[in-house]
C-alpha cells in the first residue's frame, strides 16, 4: 500500500462533507453492509481529483459511527487531517510480524496505522455496536481507541484489498518510554528471544521478562480495578480472547534511594542515556505536579500516571514464576498502559491451536484459551502485578 496514497484517501474520507454527527446512532449506522465504495479513475471525476497512481476503489467502513467516535474520544476533524495527511510523510514502524500486519506511526506520534487481515475487520464490524456502547459508557476504558476503518483495492484481477485501521497511540507523549510491556497473563513463549546486549528501550518485553510491581495511587488503583473488570466483561462478552496489556514506563531521575535500577533491564542501558529522555521528572516535579491543578489534566486513567514501581525477582528455579518476589526496591515512573490486540475472537483456528497445544504443555500456561477462562486468568495476572501504593 504506497503511503501517499493512503494518506489522500484518508483525507478524502475524513474532509467529506455530512451533518454533524449524533451520539444517538441509528442500528442501520453498526450494519456490516454500512459501507460506501469511491471510484478513483485516474483521470478524475465530478467527485476524485485526477491522480498519477492506478485506477483503484476506496471504501469507508460504517462512516457514521467512526465519525461519531471521533467525536466522541475529542478528537478535532483538522487536527486529525492534519496528524494524518501533513507534509510529513508516515513513518513504518517495522517489518510485519506474526500477524502479518504492517504499523505505520504519523509524524506527530498521535495515530497508528495498522493493515487488516479480512477476519479481523469483520470481527470489529461484529462487535462495534458494543464496542460503540462500551467507550460510551466509560470514558476511562483502557481498550484500544479506533478512530476509522477503511480498505483500497487497485484495479486488476491480481490485486488485493488492503484494508486498515486507524487507532490511537498509547505511548504519545513527551517522555522517553524507557521499558515497554506486553503482557497476557500466560507464561509460554512469553520471554524475550533476545539476547540482552540486543534489549533496549524500543524492545517489547513479555510476562517472564517483567520484574516490577506497578503500584498506584490509591484512588487510581481503585479506578483501575473496576475499569479492568469493565473491560474484561465486555471483551468476554464479544466472545474476544489473546488480548493484552501494554505497559510503558518512563523512569524520573532517581529512585527514593538516589539510583537507577541495577542488572539488565535497566532503564538507561543498552544505549538509553539519561540524555536521551529530556524532559525528565524528579521525585520533587512529581509531587509539584500532584499539587498542580492544571497538571491533572494531563493525567487519565492510563496516561501521564505518576506511580511507583517495585522490583521484583523470580527465586523459584525449579519451576516457571510468572510473578516474582518484592524486593522492597522501589522507582518513581510516568505510567502508560491500555488494553490492545481486541480482535482475535475463539475461533475454530484459536480452538485448534487451543486442543493441540494442550496435549503438549500445561493448559494453563497458554494463551490460546476460552474467553471466559481467559479473561478471569488476564484479571487475576493484572491484580497481581498491580497494587495500590502505600
């Protein structure tokens, strides 16, 4: 999918005229069929700019009800243009994975861009209604923010649909994420295949890899727990499993005893120079900003948190630990994390990996789990990784 192109049909979509947009949706809003195709011949028409690319068709997914999202999670219709369709050009963030998704980043760090496989998008087609009523309801949910799904197909009968999503980016901020997370609750395959020379700032870590306690303020921890409860309800409920929870932790300039974490998660190691992180938080910035009206508003359930973090350290060596000891040693961070990866429904490939896995190791320790077991077993991983500051 050529980046420049994407981004004009974006514009396309977004920029078209309609009437302002009521929270109050019609059913017909959240029907799959709900989808508007735009010719593009390359030498234009009475509604499409002529263009130097192929002829290609574009098409919106259920329009209205992104729009009204959009609106819904205050997002600007010029700035969201703008974040997405501005002289500065997407940026890639790698080679596709497993999933075989590819991740655009725009310029401002704001949205991502991620390719779709056709199961996926009729897994969010299936669920938006609720996934609509959902983020309405709790303005604090931490799952994943969607702001417009679309699809390109070239002309030809060798070409394929490319279809995509455009999401919020949990970690747009001006602090340096010094660690970031990816956990499941689920211990096999969940360690870093990496060496630890290799480990760095931009490295996803996994369950095994983590050694902290995240520990909140008490009347966030509390918010916390019920908004986890919430979501987890929902996604069980949308038959929606293999989800995750993406941390990521900006370390401030000293722990209460004056150092930084020791050994090889180090924040600042591996090339992550304390430099590199300007502006940086001291204890003393935290507390002002705690007492700071005005720097409240920066801080939601997920974002900008303030918080501690308590190393931990796995004793047991005859057995896998998904949690380990605390240790008493504590760090002050800048807290980031959401709920994400909310497309994967139990189907007949997730029930097979699920039966054949299950021969092999521990039911238990696998990811490809029922819903309902999943999510009882992401909510008690989450409530103990997690703990109300004292």
């Amino acid at each position: 999918m050529h980046v420049v192109l994407l981004i004009y049909l974006v514009t396309h979509s977004v920029g078209r005229p309609g009437p302002p947009p009521s929270l109050d949706l019609k059913p017909s809003a959240f029907d799959p069929k709900e989808k508007y195709w735009t010719k593009f011949p390359t030498e234009g028409s009475k509604i499409t700019p002529p263009h130097q690319s192929c002829e290609f068709r574009w098409k919106d997914y259920c329009p209205k009800v992104f729009r009204t999202l959009r609106m819904l999670f205050k997002v600007d219709p010029a700035d969201y243009m703008l974040s997405i369709c501005g002289d500065d050009a997407l940026r890639e963030l790698s080679s596709p994975g497993k999933s075989g998704s590819f991740f655009y980043l725009t310029h401002d760090d704001r949205y991502m861009i991620k390719t779709m496989k056709k199961a996926e998008v009729k897994v969010l087609l299936r669920m938006l209604n609720a996934y609509y009523n959902h983020v309405r309801a709790f303005e604090n949910t931490l799952v994943t923010k969607y702001f417009g799904l679309h699809c390109v197909k070239l002309n030809g009968p060798a070409q394929k649909k490319v279809r995509f999503i455009i999401m919020g980016n949990l970690f747009c901020s001006e602090y340096m994420i010094h660690r970031r997370y990816d956990l499941k609750g689920s211990t096999f395959g969940r360690l870093t295949d990496k060496p630890e020379s290799e480990i760095d700032a931009t490295t996803t870590l996994k369950d095994l890899d983590l050694n902290f306690i995240f520990r909140l303020q008490k009347s966030w921890f509390q918010d916390f727990r019920r908004q986890v409860d919430r979501d987890c309800e929902f996604l069980e409920q949308e038959r929606i499993m293999d989800y995750s929870l993406l941390v990521g932790l900006h370390f401030t300039e000293a722990s209460n005893d004056g150092h930084t974490p020791s050994g090889a998660m180090t924040p600042f190691d591996n090339g992550c120079s304390e430099t590199d992180s300007i502006p940086r938080l001291s204890r003393a910035d935290v507390d002002q900003l705690l007492l700071d009206p005005a720097g409240w508003a920066c801080i939601r359930l997920g974002i900008n948190m303030p918080a501690r973090v308590e190393r931990t350290e796995r004793k047991n060596d005859t057995e896998i630990q998904l949690v380990g000891e605390p240790t008493g040693e504590y760090y002050d961070v800048i807290m980031f994390f959401g709920i994400i990866d909310i497309l994967q429904d139990y189907d007949i490939t997730k029930k097979l990996e699920h039966a054949y896995k299950s021969i092999q190791y521990d039911p238990n320790s696998i990811s490809a789990v029922d819903p309902r077991q999943y999510s009882r077993r992401f909510r008690d991983y989450v409530l103990k990784i997690f703990a109300e500051d004292a």
